[in-house]
C-alpha cells in the first residue's frame, strides 16, 4: 500500500511541477476546437450561399415559363404588341425597349434608362414599365 501511495504522490508531484504544460496544452486544444468550428459553420454558410446564387433551378424556371404565359395572354387579350415580345436589336431599332432586361446566372434583371449598364445593355427581353418586368419575374439592376 505504500507504494501504491508512493506512485500516487510522485505522480501527483509531476502533475504539479507540469501544470504549465497542462494549461498551455488545454488552451491549445480550446482554440483549435473554437476554430474547428467556426470554419465548418462558415464553409456551411457559404455553401447555402453558393446554393443560392444558381439561377438554373426548376423553381426559376417555372417562373419565368408562367411570366412567358402571363405576357401571352395579356397580348391575346389586348389584341396589341406587347413590349415583352420585342427582343434585341429589332427592338432597339423600333426604340420600343425602355426597359432592358436581362438573364444571366445571378438571375432576371431588368436595367432603367440612367442606370450604370443601360447603355452597355443588349437586352434579352424589352418592357414599357417596371410593373411588367416585375410580373414577368425581374429584379431591378443594383446599379
């Protein structure tokens, strides 16, 4: 029995003449587990952020499939051209394309006269007012 309290008092003795070490050896391990985790919930963060950007989902497209639909049956009801139909440089060339829109991976935008892209802009699809861009699933241009 002596020497079993022998071994616990020179571990004991070691552990104590070691607590340096020990502290410094949990804070080591306390940081490389806060930081462990800060990086998984960031790459998942950015991950939901990346899934976010595709704009080639059959969700949009559905939409813009409806928004097609909707323009459609406006033109059979008013019995006239609807600005959405007019496309590109036919359009340009009729000056019927007030409002330019657009679609690319970041998903339907539509550009207003005096905006940073306007002028640079070949349009996809042309709109008299922003209600129809709107209703055909477009977002206004951030700049």
């Amino acid at each position: 029995m002596s020497e079993e309290l022998s071994a616990y008092e020179k571990l004991k003795k070691w552990c104590v003449d070691h607590k340096k070490e020990f502290i410094i050896a949990g804070c080591f391990v306390l940081v490389f587990l806060v930081g462990f985790g800060t990086g998984r919930y960031d790459r998942e963060a950015q991950s939901a952020k990346r899934k976010s950007l595709t704009n080639y989902s059959k969700t949009n497209v559905n939409q813009q499939k409806a928004a097609d639909a909707a323009v459609e049956n406006q033109d059979a009801n008013t019995g006239g051209q609807v600005a959405g139909e007019a496309t590109g440089d036919k359009a340009k060339a009729d000056g019927k394309c007030v409002i330019k829109g657009n679609i690319s991976t970041t998903g339907m935008i539509y550009h207003m006269p005096g905006g940073a892209s306007y002028e640079k802009t070949n349009p996809e699809k042309c709109f008299n007012t922003e209600a129809e861009a709107k209703a055909a699933g477009f977002r206004k241009a951030a700049r």
